[in-house]
C-alpha cells in the first residue's frame, strides 16, 4: 500500500515537472529563475538530509560536492560545445543529462572518499572533516588553471530547465524517501539513533555510513551541474561553506529526517530570499529574524514530529 | 497556486509601461563582502541619474533608477538582473564592479539585448560575452603593464609578487603584470599567494624577504593589502608595495596606518586632478554626500552619464540603436580621463598612479596606454 503511495507520487512529480515545463514560456524569465533555484535547492536539501537526518552524521560539505558535480559536467559540455552547437537539440540534451550524470557520479566518488574517514570519527569532528573536505575541493579548483582558477568557468551552455529540475528534484525525493522507509534503509536510521545498538544488533554501520555519503554527494553533484548550466558562469568563491551552510540551515528548518519538510523548507528559504528583497538592505536581518522566530516555535523544524512521532525510543 | 501567491505578493511597484520616464537598472553588492565598493558605486549612479532629471531628464522624459542588490553572493547577480529585466523592463543595466558577478549578469543582458555597461569590472572575458555588453575602465592587461611600465621606469628590476589567489581580477592582474615585466627587462624575483580572508602573511613575506627584491607587486583587494604592509614593515621590509585599483579604499590607510607610506597603487583616477572635470564632479559630490569620492563612484558615474549621452546621441531608447550609440562613443569626456570605446566595447584611456603620503592618496602621474 505504501508502495503504491511512493511510485504515485513520483509520477505525480514527474507530471508536474512536464507541466511547469510546459508553461514556462507563459512565465518570466525572474519567474522561472525562482522556480530553477527552488528545485536545485530541493535537491540539495533532500540529499543532505540522508546524511545528516537520516543517517545523523553531521556534514558540512555539501558545497564541495555540488562543485565537484558543477565543474565536472561544465568542462564536458564545454568540451563538448562546438560539436554541439550544430547538433539537433534532442543530442545536445542527452549530452547534457550524461555529462549531469558524470558530475553526480564524480560527486559520488567524493562523497566516498570523506564517507571513509567518517568510519572513525563522529559529530563535531566528522563535521570539521567534512567542512575541511568541502574547502579542499574548492581550494583545489581555484588554483587548477585548467578550471578557469579564481576567475572561474564562463559560457557554460543554457541548458538547465524547468523540466530537468523538477525531474531530478522527483527522483532525488523518490529515492531518498523510499531508500529510508524500506527495509534496507531503516539502518540508516538505526544508526543515527544509536550506533552501539545498531552494531550489536548486526548491522553494518559503516557500509550505510558511507552509503549516505555517496547517494547524498551523486544528487549534490546533479544539483551543482544543473546550477552550472544555468546561469552559465561559475566560480570556487560561490561554493563556498557559506553554501553549505544554507543548506544545512534548510535541512534543519524542515526537520531532520523528515523529506517533505526539507523540501518544503527549501523552497519555503528560496522565496523568502526573494520576497524580502523590498526590505533592501534590511533584508538580511529581516531573514535572519524570521529563522529565530521559527526556531523557537518550532524547533523540531517544519514538519519535524509529522515524522518522528511514530517512534517512541526515549532519548537517553 | 503557488505561482499566483508568489506574483501578487511581489508586484509592489507600478513597474513598466509609464511612458514618460525612462527605467535605468544598476545592480551592485550594496551588502557582503565587497559592499564598500557596491555603496561607491550606486553614489555615483544615483547622482548621475539624479543631475540629469534637474537638467530636464534625457530626451524630454525623466529618468527612474532602479537598483538591486545582489550581496556579493554568487548566483545573486544572475537573479537580480532577471528580476530586474522581468519586471522594470530598463532600457540599460549599469553593473558590476566585481568581474564575476558582472560575468553572471553578462549573458543575460545579451540574451535580452539590454546594453550593459560595466563600470570597473577589468576582466577581459566581461566585454566578450557580446555586443551589447561594455565597460568604462581599463581591463586587467592594460593595468599590469602600467604597473609593470611604472616600476622599470623607477628602475625596479627584481620585482615580488603576492597574489591573492581567490580573486580572478588579483590573478589577472598578475599575469599580464608579469607578462610585461618579464618582456621588459624585469625579472620576478619570488611569487607568493594567499586567499582574501587570510590574516597571516608572515610567511609568504619571510620568503619574500630572502629574495631581496626591489619592490613587491600585491595584487588584491584593499582589507588585505592592509594587513600585509603592515606586516611588511614588522619584517622590516622596506621597499614599496605596488597595487591595483583593488587598494583604492579608505579602509586601506585604516587598516596599515603608517606603513602604508610611500607605497603606490595604480587607479582610475585621482581627486587631486586639476581637470575641470574631476574638479566640478569632487565638488557635486561632496556637496550631495559629505565624503571624498573614491574611484568607483568616479566610474560608476562616468558609466551613468557616458549612457545618457549615448541616449541623446541615439535620439531613442530602443536597444539595437542604443547599443550602436554606446559603441560609437568617441572621446567622451569623463571624470575618469577621456573615453573612446573601442571594437571590443572596452574602454581606451590612460591610468593614474597614486602614492600614500601622510595618509592620503597623492597622484603622482598619468600613464597612457
């Protein structure tokens, strides 16, 4: 039964996605460019909430993994670009999606490589590693002349729309969510609720460890190639931590572990952003506040209980 | 459902469609990092649109600025400008001061075929984006070599270089400063990077230091060259600093104090200028705001008024003919020596050089291209 309310919902999505699709000439250009940031935002939220709600391993590098997916599908497409030009859409399309693909699976290779370390390390200290990872990727490009350096890539192909967003953003929650309700995936919760027991009990901590790890990172990596694609330039300084951190800030706003409620928080943050921006210089503070207030109502986020209540293990 | 909220909720302003004024966008980093540049720039701006509604508007309409900010954040830039494009629908963008924000809105304008006119973005790369995007400064390899010119001239021939690697417009400034340098006679003696935010530079100049050179070339941004002079002297270091119009900021003297003396940065243009043209724009501007001029107003100002000129000449706001205006500007004179546009839609004109002496930015001369 749930089953059938899982595979429903991602048709339902992927519909909605052809349907924005499909209206997007209707739209503005500011419009759509709302509508993109959301669904990239989606996806970043959803995949880091598998590390740090789900699976309760507190990373602060999901910036760094969004650039390894970003400058791996610009450089193909880049290299690819001449050829495509005069290519019949349909194959500048697919080229696209494979060189997305080959970001997310670059990302992944990351994320596998900072999952290892966190075999040993836990809380804050897995959260330095991973912040420490994050900025290594970035400082890595930023003196690798073949990556524009400093000054960045410019004149990525426009590729990115309405309908790969929210195509990817689907799948990204489809996965995630089904992952951490089927029976493999409750040992991602397990896990985070108590890690002894859990390894008592026989499950292989680490292996779901590393797991997170790299199916977070492969939809950062999605995520970082579809905000190169749109806006056709970018550089090391705009994935900085300061980008994960709006992340993280999402994930906890929405309720750790709870998909729909990242997601909603993602979005929820991208138009905040936008409709303060009459506030002017005031918006920041104006943010920032907001943040506070909801905190303080809620601070077991969004829709944090709307999932949790189920379970009833006391805390120690 | 979503969407309708999202549109009433944001339509604030009676945007677009008033026949009797002209929108004029501008987008800048009033807040974040860089927000002492973006805050210059839209001075400069504001007053250009400003005088030019007292003297009658252009073409018989009144002019309305309409400004963004866009945090010094990355993707911000593509953001603001779309929204700006959308929704006020300006017959010009005047933005950005840094390169990479500018490279952001760049294609943007392009596509929409709004010209945009930079005022101080120096990379290259800005300008060839497409032919409705154009810039009032000089770029990155015109700056390096009056750099490079200027130090030969003095006779410095082992020359230092601090980078600050993180900044693509401190990266370039270097490349075409050594390109120069090096053609010229000059040898580079040591090069040493750091990253905008770092505090510590003891390093990098002990390194510096051993190599004995004549004077040091620290391309990047006013916070840090403040820190390093100061830490310079600590080592005792004396030879000059050399910088770019990265250092023009009060902050910098703030920030080293005494030793930032007798250090010399290259800029866009100096208050101390007897020209009629930056006399009467200091004048103005103190009067309007109650400080100095630094350079970005200088030429945020030029880029508002060299457009409006532009206007006149074109006798329309329509984009195509506007955008052939714009290129066809020859000799325009500018607070910030006299501009003509050329085929790459970058500006042709000379550069100051500027000593700290006493705290204050003394020009020392003019280096033509």
């Amino acid at each position: 039964m749930k089953k059938h309310i899982a595979h429903l919902a991602l048709v339902a999505g992927l519909a909605a996605s052809v349907a924005l699709y499909a209206i997007a000439p209707q739209l503005d250009d500011y419009a759509v460019n709302i509508f993109v940031l959301a669904g990239i935002n989606i996806i970043l939220a959803v995949s880091l909430n598998l590390v740090n709600g789900h699976t309760g391993q507190f990373s602060l590098g999901h910036a760094g993994f969004m650039a390894a997916g970003a400058y791996t599908s610009s450089i193909i497409t880049l290299t690819l670009a001449p050829a495509l030009a005069s290519a019949p859409a349909w194959q500048a399309q697919a080229a696209f999606f494979s060189a997305l693909l080959a970001g997310g699976l670059f990302a992944s290779f990351c994320g596998f490589l900072v999952g290892v370390p966190s075999l040993r390390l836990r809380g804050d200290y897995l959260a330095i590693v991973t912040l420490g990872f994050g900025e290594i990727i970035r400082v890595v490009i930023q003196n690798t002349n073949a990556l524009g350096g400093a000054r960045g890539l410019e004149g990525i192909p426009p590729y990115t729309n309405l309908l790969w967003t929210f195509g990817i953003a689907t799948v990204a929650i489809y996965v995630v969510a089904s992952l951490v309700n089927s029976t493999y995936g409750r040992g991602f919760i397990s896990v985070r609720d108590d890690e002894i027991a859990a390894e008592a009990m026989g499950i292989n901590t680490t292996k779901y460890k590393v797991a997170a790890f790299v199916i977070g990172a492969f939809f950062a990596g999605l995520a970082g190639g579809l905000y190169a694609h749109f806006i056709s330039y970018i550089a090391p300084e705009g994935f900085n931590f300061l980008k994960s951190v709006d992340v993280v800030v999402m994930v906890i706003l929405g309720g750790m572990g709870s998909t729909p409620g990242v997601a909603a928080a993602a979005v929820l943050l991208t138009l905040m952003n936008e409709l303060l921006r009459d506030f002017e210089q005031y918006r920041m503070i104006v943010f920032a506040l907001l943040l506070i207030i909801l905190m303080i109502v809620r601070p077991q986020g969004l829709l944090g209980n709307f999932q949790r209540r189920k379970r009833k293990a006391p805390q120690p | 459902m979503l969407c309708g909220l999202f549109f009433s909720g944001c339509k604030k302003k009676d945007a677009a469609g008033n026949p009797d004024e002209i929108v004029i966008g501008e987008f800048a980093s009033l807040t974040g990092a860089t927000a002492s540049f973006g805050q210059s720039a839209h001075k400069g701006v504001r007053m250009a649109v400003d005088e030019a509604n007292a003297n009658g508007g252009v073409l018989g309409k009144k002019l309305r600025l309409v400004t963004e900010d866009d945090q010094s954040k990355a993707g911000e830039a593509a953001t603001v400008v779309r929204r700006m494009i959308s929704r006020e629908k300006p017959v010009a963008i005047i933005g950005e001061v840094a390169s990479s924000r500018s490279l952001e809105a760049a294609p943007i304008c392009q596509q929409n075929k709004i010209p945009m006119i930079s005022p101080a973005s120096t990379n290259p790369k800005v300008t060839e984006t497409g032919d409705y995007i154009f810039r009032v400064c000089f770029i990155d390899p015109f700056q390096g070599a009056v750099l490079a010119k200027f130090m030969l001239q003095r006779g410095w021939k082992n020359a230092a270089i601090l980078t600050d690697v993180k900044q693509d417009y401190a990266v370039g400034l270097t490349d075409f400063f050594k390109d120069y340098f090096t053609k010229n006679g000059g040898t580079i003696v040591s090069e040493q990077s750091y990253s905008s935010g770092d505090k510590d530079f003891k390093a990098q100049l002990t390194s510096i230091r051993s190599t004995n050179p004549e004077a040091i070339l620290v391309a990047g941004y006013y916070n840090e060259a403040g820190l390093i002079a100061s830490q310079a002297r600590e080592l005792d270091i004396k030879v000059p600093l050399l910088g770019g119009d990265g250092w023009d900021s009060p902050s910098l003297v703030e920030v080293a104090g005494d030793a930032m003396e007798g250090n010399f940065f290259s800029n866009h243009f100096s208050a101390e200028d007897k020209s009629p043209a930056v006399q009467s724009f200091l004048a103005k501007y103190k009067a309007k705001y109650i400080e100095s001029p630094d350079a970005m107003s200088a030429l945020a100002y030029d880029a508002a008024m060299l457009l409006f000129d532009a206007m006149k000449r074109a006798g329309t706001t329509e984009s195509t003919a506007l955008r052939d205006a714009i290129a066809s500007t020859s000799g325009f004179p500018a607070v910030t020596g006299n501009i003509t546009l050329d085929a790459n839609r970058n500006a042709s004109k000379s550069a100051v050089i500027l000593q700290i002496q006493n705290g204050k930015f003394r020009f020392v001369e003019t280096v033509a291209p």
